[in-house]
C-alpha cells in the first residue's frame, strides 16, 4: 500500500498539472519584477548609472554571497555535496528578497523533497534551524550596533530615517534583543542541530554578514570616493538595523527616509547620492530577473543529478 501511495505521488510531481503550475509560477514572479522595474523607469536607471566598472565587479559579487554561503551551510546540514544546485540558491534568494519574505524557504524545502528524495521532517528541520541561527547573527550585530553608535554622533542618522517609528524601532530593537538569549537558553528544544554543527553555521553565518557588510561600503566608497569611509560604515550599520529588525512597521519608508537623511551627511551632491542608490536598487532588480530566469533552466537538471557525499546520511541529533 505504501508504495502504491509513493506511486501516485510521483505521478503527482511530475505530472502535467504540476508542470503548468511551475510555469505560472515562474511568470507571475518575472512580470512581477518586470512591473517593478517599470515603476524605476528606465531613463533614470540610465542616467544614474556609475561609471566606474569595478562598481558593478562589486555588485555583482555581493549578489551571490548569499547563495554561496547557503550552500556551504546545507553541504553540511544536509550531508549532500549539492553539485551543481547553486540554481535551486539563487532562486532561493530571488523569492525572499524580490516577492515574499520566506517564499525561498518553502521553495527549499520542495525542492529538497523532490531533487534530494529527503523526508519532509528532516528538511523542514534544518531549514528552520538554518533560519534561527541566522536571525540570532543578524539580530546581536544590529544591538551591538546600535548601542556602539548612541555614543557617536551618526546615531541620529538611523533616528531621523523616519521619526514616527523612532518608538517602534526602540521597542522591536530591545525585543530582538531578549530572543538571542532565548534562542540560546531553550536550543536544546527549538534545534535539533548538535552543537559542533551549530558552530559552524553560525561561522558562516558571521562570515557572510561581514563580507556582504564590507561589500556594500566598498561598493558605496567606489561611487563616491570623497565620501569618508566611516559615514558609509555608519549608514552599512544603520540600513542593517532597519532591515534586520523583525515586525518593523513601513520598513521601505524608513530605508527611503534613511536615504535623504544620509544626503545632509554626505559631502557630495544629493543628486549623486541619489543616483547611486536608484541605481543600485534598479540593478538588483534587474539581476533578479536575470537570475530567476537562468535558474529556472538550470534548475531543471539539478533536479535528476543529486549526488550523496559517501556514507549514510544521519538525521541531525539534538544538541
């Protein structure tokens, strides 16, 4: 019974019906970006384009530091050498950053299921552990940011992005705060990772957070060089606050706000401060659908080549 069952649900994945879906999928998601970048307007995006090539050198390796390192980190979650599965990660990325926070996951986690052949407890699993750790990183880097600055003058900077939610950002801020210690405290119940493992996600972790952080401020001392580095060190640490906070309420005003007030910082024209930004944004998106698009094909052929690491593959023990 079991395998007429295994039967009918192999049918189910690869059949027509599921195929159209994934289709669908792949076309709302392109027109969605395509409608964003209509919105941008592609004059502006022209005319606010840097000169300099190592700008976009930078950009485009900032792009994939997020999928690399989660493929590092599933490598060992997953005890899979994951050949030729970057796709399935750039993906991943696209879905969570350009359409729905967390979209990546459930995609993952599908993808894990019918590339790999793994259980859906033991993916769900990991996947969720994976996410915990990297909110604890992201969440005690933006504290510990926050409490280096009040004693600096660009704290402010993060305050004025949009005064209304001063409240809020304070409220979710110290909230964030007490989660890392209970992460920590009740591990042994919310992760099923053992500890040695924990560590070494939470390396790479770490690592990612410092090399996208040192990119994006290379990036920016690259557009503008006369700007001094600590100002874009302070605006790296203060766009990192409003993003990696959880529940903050109008989070793209407070990034837009965060922009103008970064301009009466900045010894350089607003219009040039401007442009960099708008342009980075309109490249981003661009890359998204470029990469959703290349993904989507190489996807395809990643699906039949899972290849195991050598030796059993254990379901992760509780620390």
């Amino acid at each position: 019974m079991q395998t007429f069952w295994q039967n009918i649900a192999t049918r189910m994945q690869n059949g027509p019906i599921v195929k159209l879906l994934q289709f669908l999928l792949f076309s709302v998601v392109i027109l969605y970006l395509a409608d964003r970048l209509g919105a941008i307007g592609w004059r502006n995006v022209m005319a606010s384009l840097p000169t300099n090539p190592f700008f976009y050198l930078v950009l485009v390796a900032g792009y994939f530091v997020m999928p690399i390192s989660e493929l590092a980190i599933y490598r060992r979650l997953w005890d899979h050498d994951l050949k030729g599965a970057m796709p399935a990660f750039v993906r991943k990325k696209v879905l969570n950053e350009a359409v729905v926070g967390y979209s990546g996951e459930a995609y993952l986690f599908l993808w894990a299921r019918k590339a790999l052949g793994m259980e859906g407890r033991q993916a769900f699993s990991t996947i969720k552990d994976n996410n915990l750790l990297s909110a604890a990183v992201s969440t005690s880097t933006a504290v510990l940011l926050v409490i280096f600055f009040m004693f600096t003058d660009y704290f402010e900077v993060v305050f004025k992005a949009s005064p209304d939610n001063s409240t809020s950002l304070i409220v979710m801020l110290c909230i964030s705060a007490l989660m890392v210690p209970i992460i920590f405290r009740f591990r042994r119940k919310l992760m099923s990772l053992p500890p040695e493992m924990i560590r070494r996600v939470l390396t790479i972790h770490i690592l990612r957070l410092l090399t996208v952080e040192l990119l994006q401020i290379i990036l920016w001392s690259i557009a503008l060089p006369d700007v001094p580095v600590i100002t874009w060190v302070a605006f790296a640490a203060a766009q990192m606050v409003l993003t990696r906070v959880p529940m903050l309420p109008n989070k793209e005003l407070m990034l837009l706000g965060l922009g103008v007030t970064l301009a009466t910082y900045v010894d350089a024209p607003s219009a040039a401060v401007a442009g960099m930004f708008f342009a980075a944004g309109a490249l981003l998106q661009i890359f998204n659908v470029l990469a959703f698009t290349a993904s989507s094909f190489a996807g395809a052929r990643v699906k039949s080549e899972p290849i195991l690491i050598e030796g059993p593959s254990e379901t992760p023990k509780e620390a």
